[in-house]
C-alpha cells in the first residue's frame, strides 16, 4: 500500500486498531516513560500524543510507528502473509527494480501549511519530550534531516538526534563517518551557512 503522507498512514492504523491516542502527557519524562512501556508489549501499538502539557492540541508526538511486524509491511509495501525471509528476498527484488520518480517542482504544498523565518522561529512552540531521566536535555529523535554539501550541490537525509538549547538553536548528534559528519567537517567554519530540515520521528528509544 502506498501512503501519500502522514496522515493517511495513521488513518490507516486507526482503522486497522493499530494506533493508540493519548490526551495530556508530560514532555518531562512522562511520554518517555508510556513509549517504552508500549514497546514492550506483544501488542505493541504506535502511540500518538495530544493536547500535550503547555503545548496547545494539535502539536503531536507520534511514538512506536514502526515498531511491530505489521507496521513496518505497511510502510514498506510487503505483504503480512510472507514469511521474514520470503519479505527479505521480496524487498531485494524490489530493489533491483528500482525506478526512482522525477521530482515536479511546485510553489506550493502541504508541508508548507507552518512556516517560520527569522525572527519568527520559536522551536520551543513544539512539544520536544526529556525521554530519559539522565539525557542531557530535550530531544527530537530518529529525524529526517536533509543536509546539502555547499561545494558539490550532493543532498543527503540522514537520521540523527537534536537536542533543544534554544528558542532557534538545537545540537545534532551525528556519528562519525555518516555522510552528514562528511558534510559538516567539508564546511568547517561555514557551519553557520548550513540550513537543514528536518521531521521528527521516534520508534522507540532515544
């Protein structure tokens, strides 16, 4: 199954009775706290946090989207009938097949619905969640960041953590060797240059 967004694929897990909704958690430890416990149960369901403390409804954590078999064949398009080797050999062929699509340039879209420049941005405004009693601070985990080398155009998105230190700074942890790290030490000084973006996901540790 092919999912346009976000929404479409929780959608889905409310219809198929895998997706829990909880009102009014803490980001102090609290939704840390419910997303382990749920990634330890059989049932394991993903867990989707609203009307989060000091934060208004609509600003949500989506936690354990990906962390049972059936979750992880949906958005991977595999079949829940295969077994995990006839999945493996299944998503291999795949990969020989692969036909990326040309991407259509647009002036407008729905990622585009909160936008905030300069002055105007606030990281404080969304919910960053303490996940740990002994983590240095707040964390948005498991990131789509997109980072591009300023001397070759070369675009990547990687998977890292950012920690909030800021109403507009946060500190990425990105391991040694990853292509974000190549990017980061080919700029050096021009650090101040680089421009990410990124979506926050977390399957289940920070």
């Amino acid at each position: 199954m092919i999912f346009n967004d976000l929404r479409q694929y929780l959608a889905t897990l409310t219809e198929l009775g895998q997706l829990k909704t909880i009102d009014g958690a803490s980001c102090d430890l609290e939704i840390g706290a419910i997303t382990e416990l749920a990634s330890f149960r059989k049932s394991c369901p993903a867990v989707l946090f609203d009307s989060i403390k000091g934060h208004p409804k609509g600003f949500r954590v989506l936690t354990n989207f990906l962390s049972n078999r059936l979750r992880e064949r949906l958005v991977f398009g595999v079949s829940n009938d295969l077994t995990d080797p006839e999945a493996v050999l299944y998503w291999k062929g795949r990969l020989k097949n692969y036909d990326p699509i040309k991407p259509v340039e647009v002036k407008d879209g729905p990622i585009k619905e909160n936008v905030f420049q300069d002055s105007a941005v606030d990281l404080t405004k969304l919910p960053w969640p303490k996940w740990h009693e002994r983590d240095g601070g707040p964390y948005i985990c498991a990131t789509s960041s997109v980072t591009r080398d300023l001397e070759s155009g070369y675009i990547n998105v990687g998977s890292y953590r950012f920690m909030l230190l800021g109403k507009n700074k946060i500190v990425a942890h990105i391991g040694s060797g990853h292509h974000g790290d190549v990017i980061r030490k080919n700029i050096g000084p021009r650090a101040s240059l680089v421009r990410s973006r990124f979506v926050s996901v977390k399957s289940r540790r920070c």
